[in-house]
C-alpha cells in the first residue's frame, strides 16, 4: 500500500457555495441576458393544465428534439381571448428565468398566439362549441318574428351607417313603426356590457315587439364585441324576439347563432323586422275584396230565399193557410170523435159483460127461479137447521118481499148410511 502524502492531507477546499447560491447565481446570470428577457418561443403545447384555484396557466412547450417547461400567470391568462389545448402548435412570448428552488430554468409567458390560425378564430370556435353543447344554439329555441310588429327595438351605435341603413328602411317599408334606438359602442371592451344593457332595457319594459342587434361590417376583431359571451348569453335568453346583423353578408359571429333570426346586413334585418307597407295593403284589399264578394253572395242567397218566401200563399193571402187549417181541425175533430166513440162503446162493452158475471152471483137472482132466503131476526142468513130453534123468530125473503114466521118444530133429516162394503170371503 503506498504511503498516504501528508501535504496532500492537510490540503483544504476554498469556500463551497450552498445549492441555493448556486440557483440564485444561475438566475441571475439568465435575467441578466437581454436575449432571454424577451423572447418569442415556437413549439407544441402538452400537458397543459389551467389551475382551478390560482389561474395560472402550466404547460410544456416542445419541438421534435426538446421540451422547456412554461407557466402563464392569472394576470396575463385572462387577457387571452383562447385557451389553450394539448397539441396545439402556438408561439409564446416571454422570459425565460430560474426556479431557484427546483434548481430548473423555465419560460414564463405573457402572451400567445395560435401558429397558423389566429387566436381570435380559436376562441371563437372553443366558445361556440362550448354554447352548443348547452344547446344555446338550438334551433328548438328560436322564437318566430310577429307579422306586423308596431315597435322595433334597436340596438346599435347611434352614430354608425347601420343606424341610418335600418331608419330609412324601415321608413319606406312600414312608416307605422315606431323606432327606439339603445345607443351603444360596438367595439371594445367597453361595448358588451352597453349591449347586454340594451337587451334587457326592452325586455324589462317590453317596449318592444322584436329588436334588432347589430353594426356595420369590419374585421373580426372590429366584430368581436358580438361573440363575447355575456352578450350571446343576453340575446338567447331575450323573451322577445331578436334579429342579429352584424357585419356582411360573409361574417358570421356567435350572436348569429343565438338569435331568432340572422340578417347579412342592418339593412336585410330591417326589411326582415316589418312587412312591406305597399304589399300588405294590396293583401288587405284582396281580403276585403274576398270578404266582400261572400257578403254579396250571402245577400243574393237570402233575399231570393226571402222573395221566395214572400211568394208563398201563406204570405199572400193568410186566410187559404187558416182555411187549410181549419180543415185540418175538422179532421183532426172528426177522427177524435170515432176514436172516443170507439173507446166508450168498447168500454160500454166490458161493464155489460162484468154486469153479467155479478148478476150471475146475486142472490136474488137465484130467488127469481123459485128459492127464498130465511134470515133470523139479528139478520144473520140461516144456512142450516141447526142455526134456528123452536120459537126462534124467522124472515123468508123471497120473490115480491118477505114474511116473518116463527119456528114450531126443528127436524133434522138423518143422513143416508152408506151401504157397507162386501167384505171378500
């Protein structure tokens, strides 16, 4: 074994720096750079997660060779008109600064922007398919315009070429509308809040029977005002029907979606709003016309009915209908006369034949043929011998009147034995 060198022994480190130091110096050699301060950065964004307390924003941005970790605080998040999503290729700019405490450098972005597709066509894809799925969007929900509304509400700038586009529109289609304007700013941040006032000034006070939302063309950011949320959420909840022109013909924004009716331009929404005053006068007297004729029709069918009427005998000489009728009356009498006739003789015939039957059970019939009836004194009908005794008193009541007797003698008749039976030997 080789003999340990003393020098070496005793030889001692310089003074170590803490891992701390170490970060904090690394830091400050990158902040230090004004090539990392501010810096726009190219790749695809993975892992991406918005955290739901703070806000921020945490993702990775990487390439075909590398990946550096990036964060995007609240305060610039929210002034991002998309989100981002996982593999969509975008350009941050930003720092890029050391973690001390990690011991890791990352990007910190203050914006981005969509590589190929604007941010603005981003976020106005992710919120329309976000209020579809609510079912904003439905056509279900749409509310049919009234036919011949006398209020138009309008919302828009007062100063624009929209306004004067659907004023004299309005005026030469249907003069018998009357106009309120919502003065509001169309672009800016300052513009959905005047709108979504607009939309519920009318429908607080339903001053309104249909309202028109909209501007003049421009670009999309020009038009963003009308995809911001809170506006498109106003016009779907909106219980009087809205027409949204915004732009041309060619634009489209969300408040298109979530409207009753979509108009290309100010002026298509006008003439969507009112009928034509000329066309509705003409259908008005084709009605009246119409209407006319059936009444015309209906007075020539009644006063033929009425001359034919009036022709009639009963109205030309009334005494033939009181003749007929009063012949009809004899008839009637004539017919219930034999009828009563018939009735009574029937009638008539029945008591003679229950005449006969009680006949046939009077007694005094059966005296007529020779018997007589003997009544004791108390009137009590004598029906056998043994009812009487000698020196009762007696009534005989026969043929011509009656004749009282007395009771001499009382002989009973013996009965008469049957001959008795031969008994067989």
């Amino acid at each position: 074994m080789a003999p340990i060198n003393a020098a070496r022994q005793t030889e001692r480190f310089p003074e170590a720096l803490t891992v701390t130091q170490l970060n904090e110096f690394m830091k400050r050699m990158i902040e230090a750079s004004p090539r990392l301060a501010g810096l726009y950065v190219k790749g695809e964004i993975s892992n991406f997660k918005n955290h739901y307390a703070t806000g921020h924003w945490y993702f990775t941005l990487k390439d075909e060779g590398s990946q550096i970790a990036a964060v995007m605080f609240r305060s610039s998040a929210a002034k991002m008109k998309f989100v981002p999503e996982d593999g969509m290729k975008v350009t941050v700019r930003g720092r890029v600064s050391a973690y001390v405490r990690g011991g890791s450098y990352q990007l910190y972005a203050d914006a981005m922007e969509p590589d190929g597709v604007g941010a603005l066509y981003i976020a106005f894809e992710q919120l329309k398919r976000r209020l579809e799925g609510e079912g904003l969007f439905d056509p279900a929900r749409k509310k049919p315009l009234p036919k011949i509304p006398t209020r138009i509400g309008i919302i828009t700038s007062p100063t624009g070429a929209a306004v004067r586009d659907m004023i004299n529109v309005t005026g030469r289609r249907f003069p018998y509308a009357r106009l309120t304007l919502w003065p509001s700013l169309v672009q800016g941040d300052e513009a959905p809040p005047q709108l979504v006032a607009g939309l519920r000034y009318f429908n607080e006070t339903r001053s309104a029977d249909v309202i028109i939302i909209g501007r003049g063309g421009g670009s999309m950011e020009d038009l963003w005002a009308f995809n911001d949320e809170r506006v498109v959420r106003a016009v779907a909840a909106s219980s009087i029907p809205v027409i949204s022109a915004v732009g041309h013909e060619t634009d489209f924004t969300l408040c298109d979606f979530a409207a009753d009716r979509r108009a290309p331009t100010p002026s298509a929404a006008a003439e969507l709003a009112v009928p034509d005053g000329e066309t509705l006068k003409r259908q008005i007297a084709h009605i009246v016309d119409r209407e006319a004729d059936v009444l015309r029709s209906m007075l020539r069918s009644d006063r033929q009915r009425l001359e034919s009427l009036a022709s009639r005998r009963v109205l030309t000489d009334p005494r033939n209908l009181l003749d007929d009728r009063r012949v009809t009356l004899d008839r009637l009498t004539d017919r219930m006369s034999r009828a009563e006739e018939i009735r009574v003789e029937g009638k008539k015939a029945g008591l003679a034949a229950l005449a006969g039957k009680l006949s046939a059970l009077d007694p005094l019939a059966v005296l007529s043929r020779g018997y007589s009836a003997v009544y004791r004194r108390d009137g009590a009908l004598v029906r056998s011998v043994d009812d009487v005794t000698p020196g009762d008193g007696i009534t005989f009541r026969t043929v011509g009147g009656e004749a009282d007797c007395t009771v001499e003698r009382v002989s009973r008749h013996r009965k008469e034995e049957a001959p008795a039976e031969e008994m067989p030997d």
